[in-house]
C-alpha cells in the first residue's frame, strides 16, 4: 500500500541524511528508485536476507565496490560497472553469475535523477546478464564524505564444469589469447574527467564476459586459466600470473589490439595502454591445440569479436612477461609503481 | 596518431640500425639531452639494436628531475596551507622533498589537483576565487610559452588569486656546463627535438664549435633517434662538429617566434639552481618585475633554507652522463618508483625510473 507523504517528490530532489534513517524516508528512497529496477522475487520480500535456492555444484563467491569518477562516462556508469564487474570476477572462475547484492553508499545532496539514472542502469545490466540482484542495503554520508554515490556488490555463481580454472594450471606451450583491443575504459574515463577530447570515439569497453567464458567450456576447451583486465590492464593481469604460475610469457605487442584513440590520447598523457584499465577484456590460456578453436568460439560472441592470440607460454620457469615490440626489440613488463590513474572503477 | 606508426616501422628502424653498425669503428659516448628521449630508448630497447661500441648516456633533460630540493620543500610549505589550492603535473606530487612530498600533503588534507595544463589551473583560480590558487609551473623551453600565457591571461583577466611557483630551465647552459666539466665523457649530443622546435637550434652552433661536439637536433620515434645517432656517429668518425637538423618535421632554425616573444614578455633569464648538479649560470627563468605579483615564492614569502640533499641519490652524476641509474648501489633497492631516494625515479622521463620500468635483460641483470 502507498503510504501518503505530505511533501511531494520533485525533478530536482536531492539524497537527504534522512534517505538513511531507516525511517520513512528510507522506505520511499527504496520504494521509488531501488525496488523498481530489481522486480523479483526476492525484492519483494522486502526482507534483511534473501533466502535462495540450493544451489548445484560447487558455488563462487566474490565481492567488489565501485568508486569511479565521474559515475557517468562514455560508454557506461558506476550502476552497469557494478554489474560487470562483480559478474566478471565470477566469469573468470568460469562460473555461471546468478546472484548479486547491492550496497549503495550515497552522498547527501546527490540528485535523486543521478540515482534514479544508475538505478536503471544496474537494473538493464542485471537483465541483460541473466543475474538477480536479491539483497542491498543504503547508507547515506554527509555532504564532503562521499564522492555522490559508491556500489559495493557482492555475486553469486555455479560452476558447471569440473575444471580447475587458477594461475597454477597454467602450462608451457600455452596460447595467450586477448578478447579485445585494450585501454579503452582508462582512458574514456580520463577523457571525461579532465574535459579531453580526441579524434574519434573514446568510449569504455565495460561489458559482461560471461557469455564468451561459458562459451568455451561448454565447447569442451580446457580452459587453464582466465583473468579479466582491470586496474592496472593487461600488463599488471599477466605479471600477476606470471609470478602465480612461476612460467614466463612471451607477448608479440603486434598482435595486442589498441585503438587510434586511446593510442592518441596515451601519446598525449604519456600513458602506456598496456597499463590502462579495461572492463571488458579478458585473457585466456588454453593447450595449443585447442587455440584456434577457443579463437574462434570467443570471436563468435560481439563482446570479444576481436579476440587475438597475444603469445606463449614458454617452457622456462623465470616469472616474467616479455613482449617482443613492433620494432622486434624486447622489454620485461613489470608491475606500476602505482596507479597511473586514480579511480577509475 | 597514424603518422606515429611510420616511425615505429620494423623494416625502417633496422636499416637505419644497420647503418650505424657499417659506420663505426670504434668506442662513442653520445648523450640524449631529453628524458623523452630516454623514456624512449630504453621503452624500445633500442640499445640492443646499436653496435656495443655505442654507449648512449641520459642527460638532465626531465624537469622533474632537475627541480631542486629547496623549490620542491617551497612547493610542499605552500601546497600545506589551509588557503591554498595547489596544482601541479602529476609527477611532481611524488618527489622528495626534505621532509615528505606533495601526496603526504595531500592525504593530510591539502588541496593539491592534478593537471594538464596552466590553464586548467588558471580556470580553477576563476572557479575558486575565495582561494589562493598556485601553479607548479615546471620545465624546459618546451612549457615555459605556456605557463607564460597563463600569466597573461591572467593579468588580462585581472585573476588576483593565481600565481606561479617558477622552476624554469633553459637546456643549452646545461649542455656547455657538462661539456665544460672536468672529466666528461660525452662526445655527441642528441638534442631535444621539442625545446628545439620553441627556440631553433642557432643556439647550439657556437656550443658545437667551441667544444667540439656534434649536435644532432633529434624527435622522440625510435626512427627518429636512431636517424639522430646514424648522424652523430658520421660526424664523429669523420672529426666533423656540425649542429644538424633529424627532426625537420617539428623544427627549424629559428623556432617559434611567438613563443619566444610570450616568453620574453613574461620570463627574464636567471641562474638556476638543477637539482644534484648545482647552480648553472643564466640557466633558468623567473618572471619579470612587472609580473612579480604572480610568484609564489614571493607571494607566501618563501624563505630559501633547504638544507643539502642527503639522500644518497646520485641523480647529478647520472644526469652529467657520469653514471647510468644501474651504477648507483640504492637503484632497485632503497630507491624504487614506489618509494623514490630521488627524482629520476620518480617521473617518467627520469632515467632511473625507465631503467626500472623498462627492464630488458640486459638492465634487468645488472641489479
């Protein structure tokens, strides 16, 4: 039943400390732009947990939050990020996402249509993947505490497969296969940050890679080991599981996709691409005799219809990354000192 | 950035590489003036396509790198106070001062922003006019017309609450001071091809004759620096000392003349203290008296009381072409790009944190 309130909501409301009370105010922010978006069953039981089906096989279980500023930025928003991402995580155990919390930490004075745009936003995300979001919770900080509006999700995911899917899989002789061209999200968020404009569209690769991931074990690919490209790209991702599996990788930076764009606007900041942050990419390792076949299902699915083999796994067992450039010179790729960019996702 | 792919051509790189290796004979010394370019040797690994015979060393060319102690301790005094809006290049915010730097600051609570340019911190002078808004205004040849329209530009816009803090150098006082010092390797200059494309290269003419050394003015492909050494090495096998010109697509003798005038207009020539070498005559720039108003160290009444650097860096004798970042015995250990003893291994363009950065296997055995 709708419970009457003497001040009617208006275009320009803003989040009040009061949206965190618990109070009425609370029960209306939920009502009208949180509920809404997630109309499930387990939304409607309006309840402290959710309570969910047993769920087969063995289960995954990770967590994320979501800091990005600005929240909105070409080719995405912190809402469709916060879905992504935690669903990503699950992907790259190879599990199917099924369940998502959301906890949403807003900041007095955020406009209410900001959290009503990223609301719908988390919403589309959710349906388009297939997960539910079935448990959240809201606190609200005072102005000066917050940046408008953090996310925290939490997911839930079945694996349906009997592979073990970790950096120790990995083998020698391995292809390294890339889902896409890299670099895009970093600095799509850079552009709209810093006011930047670039020839052509800059617009973040953020998108759900379960799709692609079950893809290949549903083939039958012996998939050895996934990671997805966040913070720190594709370099920071491959020097980390080149110290977890103790092998060395061989990269041929030819075959690493990166558009005009972000090769434009990397010149220009004296960023390197290879350390920019993704949220649509993934690596793969798969037995070489499987590549062309892995190749092939992944370029099938639009998400990663531009997935190149990037490399090799080689037999020595120095953990290192060593990518062969375009002039045939060769460099070890190493970790960042420290973020080349703050807060961009 | 298409036109950047020509320059980065296999088939183009390695005929120029093979030149060089049919043209010399015997042991060079040839010193990159520009971080950019070091950033751009070692990021390529271009020493391994070069004959053993030529040792390439990293000049002071990296304004972050060069910035002295006592400017950065000014930086970190201004940045803390409460009044202040403080915004710099990103690299700076993570050199040492004395005590600390900018980041300590900024997690204490300073306001200190990152930017990209002078005039996104004028535009945060016209946005906060309650604060006093300070630009770190850091560099060569190359940002000084810059920082200088941002002066003009504000006096234009009568902006009452902006000011810079200058640390300003002028590369060819660099060169004939290393040129001149006691015991100096360097036998040929690639010059910054972008200080060049501000200033022209007439400046470099009397510095070739008089020290003998060829000066190659250079761009930052690795076609380009390659082409820049294939020149140098010519001339030093044949005795020759010419200033020539690899870098014609950006530069011509007598550079940018609206630049020059701006800087002109707005900057007087100075001694300048580089950090790690010491002072160096007439080799940097403060503003003229009747823009005095915007400097900062003036405005905050900045003392000058830095005491000596004892950090144990060696940035100076790296940055003569005395050392390589591999010699000093903290590279790699004590200093590292997450907790730097000095500036070269902070910035991009400093050659200890290319070197680190970019590990080859050679650089990578060497510590």
């Amino acid at each position: 039943m709708h419970t009457e309130c003497p001040i009617p909501v208006s275009a320009d409301e803003t989040v009040r400390l009061g949206h965190g009370s618990g109070g009425e105010l609370s029960q209306r922010l939920l009502r009208e732009y949180i509920y809404p978006h997630f109309d499930n069953a387990w939304t409607v039981q309006a309840h402290d947990s959710a309570t969910l089906p047993r769920i087969g096989g063995r289960t995954v279980f990770t967590t994320d939050s979501f800091v990005v500023s600005p929240l909105f930025f070409p080719g995405g928003n912190i809402g469709e990020l916060a879905v992504y991402g935690t669903v990503n995580d699950l992907a790259m155990s190879g599990a199917r996402p099924l369940y998502l919390s959301c906890s949403l930490i807003l900041e007095e004075g955020l406009p209410m249509k900001t959290l009503a745009a990223v609301m719908a936003s988390m919403g589309r995300a959710a349906a388009a993947t297939g997960v539910q979001l079935v448990t959240g919770d809201t606190k609200v900080v005072e102005k000066g505490k917050g940046d408008g509006l953090f996310i925290n999700t939490a997911g839930i995911g079945s694996l349906e497969h009997v592979l073990s899917i970790a950096p120790d899989r990995i083998q020698p002789g391995d292809s390294i296969l890339l889902s896409g061209d890299i670099g895009r999200h970093g600095m799509a968020v850079m552009a709209r940050r810093e006011g930047l404009e670039f020839d052509g569209p800059l617009l973040s690769d953020c998108a759900p890679l379960h799709e692609p991931v079950l893809a290949l074990l549903e083939a039958g690919i012996n998939v050895h080991c996934l990671r997805d490209l966040t913070r720190g790209g594709l370099a920071t991702a491959l020097v980390e599981l080149a110290e977890g599996s103790r092998r060395q990788f061989s990269l041929r930076e030819n075959d690493i996709a990166i558009t005009e764009p972000v090769l434009g606007a990397c010149e220009m900041l004296g960023l390197d691409p290879l350390y920019v942050a993704n949220e649509g990419r993934f690596v793969a390792f798969v037995p070489p005799h499987q590549a062309q076949q892995a190749l092939a299902i992944l370029q099938k699915c639009p998400v990663s219809a531009d997935s190149r083999a990037i490399g090799t796994v080689s037999a020595s067992e120095a953990a290192e990354v060593i990518l062969r450039n375009s002039i045939g010179c060769e460099r070890l790729l190493d970790r960042l000192p420290g973020e080349q960019l703050p807060r961009i996702c | 950035m298409k036109f950047l792919h020509e320059y980065r051509q296999r088939e183009a790189v390695e005929k120029i590489a093979a030149e060089i290796h049919r043209v010399v004979t015997r042991p060079w010394t040839i010193m990159e003036v520009c971080g950019g370019q070091t950033h751009a040797i070692v990021k390529f690994g271009l020493q391994q396509l070069l004959p053993p015979q030529i040792e390439l060393v990293h000049g002071p060319g990296c304004p972050v790198c060069v910035t002295s102690l006592e400017i950065i301790d000014q930086a970190i005094a201004i940045a803390s106070r409460p009044d202040v809006i403080f915004c710099s290049f990103g690299d700076m915010l993570r050199v040492p001062g004395s005590n600390g730097d900018l980041l300590t600051v900024k997690a204490a609570g300073g306001d200190i922003r990152t930017v990209y340019s002078p005039l996104q911190a004028l535009k945060v002078a016209e946005d906060n006019p309650h604060k006093e808004v300070v630009f770190f205004a850091i560099g060569f040849e190359t940002t000084a017309p810059a920082h200088a329209m941002a002066v003009v530009l504000a006096t234009k816009k009568r902006l009452r609450n902006f000011s810079l803090l200058v640390s300003h150098f002028l590369v060819p006082p660099a060169i004939e001071a290393i040129c001149s010092a006691p015991g100096s390797r360097v036998q040929g200059f690639l010059a910054a091809g972008h200080v060049c494309a501000i200033m022209g290269y007439e400046q470099y003419r009397p510095l070739a004759r008089e020290y003998r050394v060829p000066i190659v003015v250079t761009g930052f492909e690795p076609l380009d620096i390659l082409e820049g050494v294939l020149l140098c090495v010519r001339q030093l096998e044949q005795g020759i000392c010419l200033v020539l010109n690899q870098y014609a697509r950006a530069v011509d003798r007598n550079g940018n003349l609206n630049a020059q005038e701006i800087l002109e207009l707005v900057f007087d020539i100075d001694d300048q203290a580089w950090r790690g070498v010491g002072s160096i005559a007439a080799s940097g720039l403060r503003l003229r008296a009747e823009f005095a108003r915007f400097d900062a160290g003036r405005r905050f009444g900045m003392a000058h009381s830095s005491g000596p650097d004892r950090s144990g860096c060696i940035s100076g004798r790296i940055m003569q072409g005395l050392q390589k970042p591999c010699d000093c015995p903290h590279f790699g250990g004590r200093c590292r790009p997450e907790q730097p003893l000095g500036a070269p291994m902070v910035s991009s363009e400093g050659a200890c944190a290319a070197y680190y950065r970019y590990r080859n296997r050679s650089t990578a055995d060497a510590h």
